[in-house]
C-alpha cells in the first residue's frame, strides 16, 4: 500500500503509537511533520513528503492504522 511494504507499515505503526503515547502522556500536541521527522529518526525509515497528494493520505492511511491497533 503506497509503496511501503507490510513491515514498514508495521515498523511505522508501532513506532507512531509509541510516539503519540509519548506526546499524550506530556499533555502535548505535535503536527504531522514533526511525527514524520520522529518516525523517519526511529524507523530509519523514508520518511512522508507532504507536497505529493498520495503521500499525505499514506500519512492518513498510518493513522487509521495505529488507531486500529490502539
């Protein structure tokens, strides 16, 4: 799905959760380019270009997967 394997989909997931549990336990916000940023650093990973339409719904995509998780 948008070129990233099931792995890397489930690195992501994984990775993505724990950071938004993070940032939920310090009462804090974050936007979308700073969980690229974390997730590209964690993961090593490529990270989401945010220019590109299927890009941005790939970022959706991961969301919708880390909720399912959660």
């Amino acid at each position: 799905m948008y070129g990233r394997s099931d792995e890397a989909w489930e690195q992501l997931t994984d990775a993505g959760l724990k950071f938004l549990v993070e940032r939920a336990q310090l009462r804090k916000v974050t936007t979308y380019t700073e969980m690229n940023s974390v997730l590209v650093r964690r993961t090593e990973l490529p990270g989401f270009d945010f220019e590109q339409a299927d890009e941005r719904a790939a970022m959706g995509y991961l969301l919708g997967l880390i909720v399912g998780q959660d």
